[in-house]
C-alpha cells in the first residue's frame, strides 16, 4: 500500500512535455509510481480538475538569516516553493566572528532592507563557519529543502575584517579566503555567490565587501570553487563587471556564471536583449553564461526614512543611515535636491531610479486628511503644483514626517518585453529576493504569477514550459539530480494547483518579524497543496497548524 495517492490530475512532469492524465503515487519521501488506477493508499488525493507538478525551485532567495528563526521561510512554501537556494549575491550570515555580528546585520539592514531589531532579536548565531551554519540548519529541522551558496561579502569580512569594506585583498587574504571557498564546497554549498553592484551598499553608504574585489581576487575564489569538479558562479553585475571578463571565468574554472539581475528598462529597451545575445555568443564558444531574469514587474515600496530606490543616485548617498533630525534637513536643502537631478540627468537609464516619476505613486498617507493622494502618481501630482517630482516628494515626505509610503515600477513594466525574457529558452526564470528588502517587496509568488499570468493568460509561454523553467531547469541548472521532475524514484516535492485560478495575490504589510519589524508579505491563489520529500505542508488554506519540518540542506550536487 502507497502512502500517498493523488488520482486523476493533470500532470506536468517538470520536463517541458505536454500534461497527461495520470494518478501518482508516494512512499516515504520518494515518488513510488506514476500511471492510471494506481492501488489504494493510506491517504488519497482526487486531484479531478487540477494540475500536479513538481515543486518550485526558487533560485534567487535570501532567506539566510530568516532560516534561524523561521524554519518554514514564509511565505514560500504556501506559494508552491519546496527548496530556496540562499546565499544570492554573496550576503550570507555565514561565516562570521562574534566579534563581526552586529557589523554583518548592520550591512544586511542596508543593502537587503532588512530590519536592524528584527535581525539582532531574531538570529540564532549558534555557528561561526560556513558548514557549522548548514549543519545548524539541519539539526534544527526545515520545512522546504535549502541549497546554500558561499558567500563573498562574509567570507571577504571573515579575512578582512573592517578592511574588507576599504581595500583590495592581499595574496594571503586571497589564499586564506579561497581555502574558505574550499572549506564550504566540501561541505555541500551549490557554488559561489558575488555582486558587483553599484547599489548594494551597507551600513553608512559603504560598498559592501564583495565591490573591492579586484579582477585576480574573484578569478581566484571562483577557481577554488571549480576545483571541487563542481559548483555555480553566481553574480549580480555592476556596470563595471563587462560580460568579457566574465566569460574568461568561466573559461578558466570551467564553471557556469550565472548572471543577475537581467531586468526590461524602458530608458534603455535594447540593452538586456543585447546581454543575452552576448551570452548566447558565449555559450556557443563554449563558455555557460546564464541570465537571470524575472517574472514580475520590480515593484519597491519605501518611506523616506530608507528610500532604497534611490541608492544608486551619488548625491542620495548623503542620506543613508543617518537620524530623523539629519534627514529632515538634508530633504528640506535646496543644495541637496539640486545635486539629486543632476544626477538623475547623467545616469540616463543606468540607475534602479531613471526618472520615471509617472511610475511612482503614494501608496499610503500617514495623516487622514492628505488621503485624496494616495494612488496617484508623483508626476501628476507635480505637474498640478507646477513643480519637479523629486521637489513634490520631498515635500509631502517632510510634511507627514517622513512616515509617507511610496510605490515605485522601477523595471519589467512593458509586457511584452518581459515576456521575450521570461520566454527566452537560456534564461533562468527567479529574482524572487525572498526574505530580503522585506519593507519594499515580495516576488515569493513570482512562480505562481508565471503559472497564471504569463502562461495562462499572456500565452507568452505554454504551462509545459512554464513548469519546466520553475522546476526541470533550475534543478538541471544547479545540478539538483532528485528534484524538478516527475519520475519515480525522485524525491516527492509536489505542487497541486488550480490551473484556472492560480496566480499572483496582493502584497499585505504585516508586523510580525521578530521585535515586531514590519514586511510586505506575498499571497498567491490557486495553490491547493504543497508536498516537501512526501509529507503535506500547505493545502487549500495555507501552511498546516501541523506542517512537519521535513525539509533538508542540499548537499550533493551534479557537476
């Protein structure tokens, strides 16, 4: 007898082929047969009128420090997510010296807009190294499986301490890092994890660690992590990493770079089409670079007490991480705001924020008496008074005590762009940023909103495909053997779904971090059940009362 039989679905076997019909059934953790009229099971599903597929694999979280306290990372299991890959970008929590904590979360607070409190009330630092975090995990139990990138950032600050944010690397700290990049692929991490990106900045405005990295440092590391035979390069790019250079670290290491954040700028329509040609061009010199692009338009909303959306603006720098008092006066400079537009006028498409004020909008007043703004957008609102949006914001932020929470479209908003990319055969569909800039977004749903609203209703791409680029290529993509298909004898991570309603719901802001910190929080529709290695978490309604933590840390990987 089955554990588990879920009959009569429409199964999408993760693997781009058209659904059939078909009963499936699960022992222990393990897909035990798939066919018609399957035998009785202690628990039976009748999946009439629904979809199976295998579970989503979120390939761009950053749930590394909500892991310690919140082994379920919500909300992704309810939107169909059974393993997150963590460690993006480089910003993990591991490895880190007690005497580094405070100086790690004070970074995340920047650059992931995570919550100070939250972050110092809510870790567990029961670990120092990068396998002691990963074997904490595991002994603590998880409710969706975990592949975990090493991080630069950290391992850059573990060497280099507050140099780390200052300086290139000396040939020792180079060597005494790479021996830490060995250290963490012995032990299981997917890859190694970097950025380059202008914006990400920590605590006061400074570049985080992983930005000083001169050419031969990240040449090194990621040669450390290829000699282990396997492992992902993942980078988020700046402007002044070119895909050349890139290209000869995968040719050196022999390794695959994936490449983020590949987003639509309407300022600059051609520039990431160009990207992917140049990548494709790589690849059939023999050289895997990977775009990683996202489903969703990126959405941030913010208060000007962390305007994150404005970071890559030089003259904004002056306003990051400094007291209510200092920012008031700041905004209310005529000095300050002046040097803001210049700087706008000279990025020409370059930065998070273009100019695109009738994208930004009041989301929410902080008095009752200014609720007629709310909706309406930044430029509207200044064209009625005359004056410059950045002027009207500023304004109206001062006037509500910088308490005003504002809504920006920052990229991905034409469609049909975004549906060439999300398409696009060689691209990795993620970016969700889950368990990160928690006060500004929340992509979670991302795979849900591809189900839905690119294939079901923008047909941008059939359901078989969708599925495949959420589960059968991101499992082949991290060289995940035992997951992303439908087969048996693989592990029995599952997502039952209403094919006609599934989709993106509404973000709703909750307070319930740890030392009541607030997040936006991602709702989806249409999920029906969530099945992590063969046990039920999620049905109809949400995250069991009684979800077992049956998740686990990935550790073997494909080359």
């Amino acid at each position: 007898m089955f554990d588990l039989v879920i009959r009569n679905a429409t199964l999408y076997d993760g693997s781009g082929a058209p659904a059939r019909r078909a009963d499936l059934a699960v022992t222990g953790d393990r897909i035990a047969a798939i066919g018609e009229h399957l035998g009785p099971a202690t628990r039976e599903v009748d999946a009439t009128g629904l979809a199976l597929m295998p579970g989503i694999i979120d390939g761009h979280t950053h749930y590394d420090a909500q892991l310690t306290w919140d082994p379920f990372a919500d909300p992704s299991p309810q939107l169909g997510v059974t393993t997150a890959v963590i460690g993006n970008c480089g910003f993990t929590i591991a490895p880190c010296k007690p005497a580094d904590r405070d100086l790690t979360m004070r970074n995340l607070t920047q650059v992931e807009g995570m919550s100070l409190d939250a972050l110092r009330t809510g870790i567990r630092w029961d670990f120092e190294s990068i396998p002691q975090y990963m074997d904490m995990l595991d002994a603590s139990g998880l409710g969706l499986n975990v592949a975990a990138f090493a991080g630069h950032s950290a391992i850059r600050t573990y060497v280099m301490g507050e140099a780390a944010h200052q300086r290139a690397a000396t040939d020792d700290e180079i060597d005494r890092m790479a021996a830490l990049v060995r250290e963490a692929m012995a032990s299981g991490a997917v890859g190694f994890a970097t950025s380059t990106n202008e914006p990400h900045n920590g605590w006061g405005g400074i570049p985080m660690p992983s930005r000083l990295a001169d050419e031969r440092e990240m040449s090194a590391l990621v040669r450390a992590m290829g000699e282990s035979g396997r492992g992902l390069f993942m980078l988020t790019k700046g402007s002044v990493t070119p895909l050349a250079q890139l290209e000869d670290i995968a040719r050196d290491s022999g390794r695959p770079v994936l490449i983020a954040a590949m987003f639509h700028n309407n300022l600059a329509p051609q520039k990431v089409f160009d990207e992917l040609a140049a990548m494709q061009a790589a690849r059939e010199r023999g050289h895997a670079l990977i775009p990683q692009v996202s489903a969703c338009p990126l959405t941030m909303d913010f208060t000007l007490r962390s305007a994150y959306v404005f970071e890559s603006i030089p003259a904004w720098k002056a306003a990051i991480s400094v007291p209510d008092e200092t920012l008031h006066q700041l905004y209310a400079s005529a000095a300050f705001r002046a040097a803001v537009k210049h700087d706008l006028a000279q990025q020409q498409g370059r930065g998070l924020f273009n100019g695109e004020w009738h994208l930004m909008h009041v989301a929410q007043v902080a008095k009752a008496e200014n609720a007629a703004v709310e909706g309406r957008s930044l430029q509207e609102l200044a064209d009625a008074q005359g004056i410059h949006p950045l002027d009207w914001m500023l304004d109206f932020g001062l006037k509500e005590g910088l308490d005003t929470w504002f809504t920006g479209q920052l990229r991905n908003t034409d469609p049909q762009a975004v549906g060439r990319l999300v398409s696009d055969p060689a691209t990795h569909v993620s970016l969700s940023d889950a368990g990160a800039h928690l006060t500004f977004l929340c992509d979670a749903a991302f795979g849900l909103h591809m189900l839905g609203y690119w294939a079901r209703d923008q047909h941008a791409l059939d359901t078989a495909a969708a599925v495949y680029k959420l589960t059968g290529h991101p499992a082949r993509l991290f060289g995940i053997a035992d997951r992303g298909l439908l087969r048996e004898g693989l592990a029995a991570d599952l997502l039952l779904f209403d094919p006609a309603t599934v989709g993106r719901g509404r973000n709703e802001r909750r307070f319930d971090l740890p030392a009541g910190a607030t997040r936006l929080r991602g709702e989806g529709a249409g999920v029906r059940g969530v099945w992590v290695n063969g046990r039920q978490v999620v049905d109809g309604k949400g995250l069991l009362a009684d979800a077992p933590r049956v998740g686990r840390v990935l550790r073997e990987f494909q080359a």
